[in-house]
C-alpha cells in the first residue's frame, strides 16, 4: 500500500495515467470499428448496387427518347422528343411510370394510362391459392417495387427534384373534406370536372378521369407537385401539403360516394340528369303518339 501511495507523489504520475486511460480507449475502439466499416462498406455498396440497377432500367427503357445521360433528345427540325429528366425529382418518375405512361410506345398529344411494362407492374396478383404461384407473385412483386424505387432514385441523383410523398402525406383520413373541396373547385375543376370525372381540352389533350382504378391518394399528390403533360404545377407555395392532403380527402370520400339513380351520367348534377329525363321522357311521348296515330280507324258498319 505504501509502494502505491509513494508512486501516486511521483511527478509523471499523472501522466501515466492519462496515457493509460488513452490506450485504453483506443483499444475499445480498434475493437468495434472493424464491425462498424464493414457495416458501412457493405451500406455503400448495396446503394451503389442500387443506384447500377438503376441506370440499368434507364438504358434500357427510357434511354432511347430521354438519351443516354437524360438530357432529352430533339428531331433534325430541332423540335423536342422526349424532354430532360434533369431535375425532375423522383415522385415524377414513380407518377409516369407507375401508371404506365412511361415508358411510352408511341408519342402522342398525350400519354395514356395504361398497365405498368412487367419490370415496374406492382399490381401483381398475390392473392393465389397455390403456395408456389403466390411465392413466385410475391417475388414478382417486390422486384417491380425495387426496380421502381431505383429508377427514381437514379433519376433523383441526377438532378434532384420533388421526392415520393409520405404514407402520412398522403392519408386521406387526415385531411380536411370542406377545405379540399373549396380548393379542388377553385384549381382543378375546370378541367377534372367538380367531381373528378375528368374532361377534354385542346390540341388532342384531356383531364384523365380521379377514380380508384385510375389513380391512387400518392399519385394524386405526386400529380400536384410535377404537372405532369397539361397539368400545371401547383408546388408548396401555391398549395401546401395541408392543402393537398386537403384535396386527396375529398377526391376519396367523392367518388367512394354511391349514385342512387343507379347511372352517375357523368356526376355532373342536374344538367345531364334533366338532359336525360327530357330526351327519354319526349322520346317516349313521341314514340307513343306515332304508335297511337298509325293504327286505322276501323270503318262504321252502316245500320
């Protein structure tokens, strides 16, 4: 006990024991960070991974119109193909593609909904009863949904842009009906009909009609945030992410709505519904009176 309370006066005590201290911790350290940069090597690698598949679904869907670096192609007259995807974002990406319009086949006024090419159709049936068909749906599945997100991330590294909106975003049951409705009649009606059932416009180009098998609540919001071909953009200064959570509530509670009469014609009030009672109704009038008036008289028999 004296040996070590004669040691402690020494002078280079101190330092003894703030070297030890520090081997000490350098120990530790070399222990546990061979773990920690295996982790991360392995982290960059599969989004390096990531990132190559992507360029891989580039070049081989989208190249060909959009170029090889995705800086949009023109014709020898200099007018435009395809436009840049610089700077687009990922939610334009996942809205084109996950509803089929890109990759397109041919180039119109406008691209058509359509079913998704195989390599991003997340709409796969799972739901079989064979064990081996459901696996291999699922498989299906979740490699379309990884092929999707790569494509847009490869895209997104390109150029930034606006990013896929959140499940929360997106969710109907937080947004509020009145609000949504005053603000889809004062930006999207004039086009999309005051119900969502879509309408024709200029040079070939129409509103798609807003109904469950036409697009989605994030489709709706990725919708707002890019303009996708004639719609314009309506960014976060022109309606806030309240504001169009606000408007996917009431497109979702307006067409999960029934039609009583049992033909919504169209849902556009009572304009369609008066047009269709007054065509049926006179057609039938006059189909009646010409049905009464073709029948002869029968001759009187004379007394």
């Amino acid at each position: 006990m004296k040996r070590i309370t004669a040691w402690r006066r020494r002078p280079w005590a101190g330092y003894a024991v703030v070297l030890a201290a520090l081997a000490a911790i350098a120990g530790l350290y070399a222990g546990f960070s061979p773990k920690t940069d295996r982790a991360e090597a392995a982290g960059t690698a599969d989004a390096q991974a990531d990132l190559a598949n992507g360029r891989q679904l580039f070049n081989k869907n989208c190249a060909s119109c959009h170029g090889l670096n995705a800086e949009g192609t023109k014709d020898a007259k200099g007018k435009p193909i395809a436009p840049s995807l610089l700077g687009v974002g990922a939610a334009s990406v996942d809205f084109q593609v996950s509803t089929g319009r890109m990759p397109a086949m041919n180039p119109g006024a406008q691209m058509p909904r359509k079913r998704p090419v195989p390599a991003f159709d997340t709409q796969v049936k799972t739901d079989y009863s064979e064990p081996e068909k459901r696996e291999a749906a699922e498989k299906q599945k979740a490699q379309a949904e990884k092929n999707l997100r790569d494509l847009r991330e490869y895209i997104a590294q390109l150029g930034g842009g606006p990013s896929v909106p959140t499940a929360d975003q997106v969710d109907p049951t937080k947004g509020d009906v009145a609000l949504g409705g005053k603000l889809f009649r004062t930006n999207c009606a004039q086009c999309h009909n005051f119900t969502g059932q879509g309408g024709a416009l200029t040079q070939g180009k129409y509103a798609p009609p807003l109904s469950p098998k036409d697009v989605t609540p994030t489709q709706m919001y990725e919708a707002m945030m890019t303009g996708p071909q004639a719609m314009p953009v309506f960014n976060d200064t022109t309606l806030t992410p309240k504001d169009k959570q606000a408007i996917i509530a009431y497109l979702v509670q307006t067409r999960d709505e029934p039609n009583p009469g049992g033909n919504g014609l169209g849902r556009i009030g009572p304009v369609s519904e008066g047009l269709a009672g007054w065509l049926v109704g006179v057609g039938l009038m006059v189909l009646a009176a010409m049905w009464i008036t073709a029948k002869k008289p029968k001759k009187l028999k004379k007394s």
